[in-house]
C-alpha cells in the first residue's frame, strides 16, 4: 500500500500564518513589505495584486460589469455587489462572537473584531503612525507623499482616497444614495442621514 506523502506547507518569515502554495505566500509576504509590483498604466497607481489592478482600471473606463437584478444598479467589484444586495434583503449572516452585532459581509466583521481587540497591525513607515486597516494606512501615506491618484473626470479636483472621490463625484451627479428608513428624504453621505435622523427625528 503506497505511503501519502505528507502534506507541505510554507510559512510565512515574518508570522505565524502558513501557506499551501508558494504562490500564496510570495503574494502574503507583500502585506509586511508594503511592495506594490503591479501598476496602473493611467495614473500610475500601484498595487500588491494583479486583480486588484485589473479591478481598478474600471474607476478609468467606467465600466461596471457586476449588475444587481434587483435595481440594475452596477459596480465594478463582484464584493461591491454583494455587499450591495444585502441592503436588498436586510440579511445580515455574520456575527460578532464577542458582541453579538451582526454584520452584511465578512470584511465588515473582520474590522469591527480590531474595535474589541484594539489591535492596529499596519504601521506608518514615515511617522510610526498605526493603523487597524491596511486601507487606512495607504491613504495616510499620501498625507507624506502629497500623491492623489484618484482624479475627477468632471472637474480638475483630485483626492487621496477612491472614498473621497465617489463622495465628490455625487456634487455633480446630484446622487443621494442614503435614503432615510423613516421618512422619504435621501442624502449625499451616510454621515448626513446620521444627522438627519438625529436633528429630525431624535434617533
């Protein structure tokens, strides 16, 4: 009877998580150098992985290939449109153990579990500033670096982050978004139905 070869697996030099393949790793590792090998050829934005280059040449083309059947609303990520069609279904299928406060994708949980932990793993290289999202980090390094790469296609305005950008964008769409639960108004921003609910109706 032949011996299974035992499984192999690679681990990562910097913690304590393993891989695997070496693949998986060599892309992991990316996370503590901070290297981004993948640039965008328009605005010369880099990235740690190929698809999430491939995903962010839609903010430049335009294009919105993942659609929702329920409003035909389209976006340019296929997360983008799941966390979309929770709003649709009010499902909310992952749970907080600590808290018990339930969320719509696991991205969400997966940030909110640092609120209890307190842990920011991602640190400023420049002025040792931490960070709990990755995402966070790489906006605040272009506080040092003065690089906005998201520009307007309206205006000649540019920003830091694609948050900043979408939010912008919606003064010249006239978009609103956030609709209130408890009246017919609708807002540009979710801070601003935050302070509609507050001011209007004492929630």
């Amino acid at each position: 009877m032949p011996v299974l070869s035992k499984a192999k697996y690679y681990k990562c030099p910097y913690c304590s998580k393993v891989f695997p393949f070496k693949s998986k790793l060599n892309q992991h590792i990316l996370v503590h150098t901070g290297e981004k090998p993948f640039q965008c050829s328009i605005c010369n934005q880099n990235f740690q992985r190929k698809s999430k280059l491939k995903r962010h040449i839609f903010v430049h083309t335009g294009e919105r290939p993942f659609q929702c059947s329920v409003c035909n609303k389209g976006f340019t990520q296929k997360e983008h449109l799941k966390y979309h069609q929770a709003y649709h279904t009010g499902e909310k299928p992952f749970k907080c153990s600590i808290c018990n406060k339930n969320f719509k994708c696991k991205s969400n949980l997966d940030r909110h579990i640092l609120v209890h932990t307190g842990e920011k793993p991602f640190k400023c290289s420049v002025c040792h500033k931490n960070f709990q999202r990755k995402s966070k980090l790489d906006r605040h390094i272009r506080v040092h670096t003065g690089e906005k790469p998201f520009k307007c296609s309206v205006c000649p305005k540019k920003f830091y982050s694609k948050f900043e950008l979408v939010r912008h964008t919606r003064v010249h769409t006239g978009e609103k978004p956030f609709g209130c639960d408890l009246c017919s108004r609708s807002f540009k921003s979710n801070q601003a139905l935050k302070y509609h609910k507050i001011q209007a109706h004492h929630i």
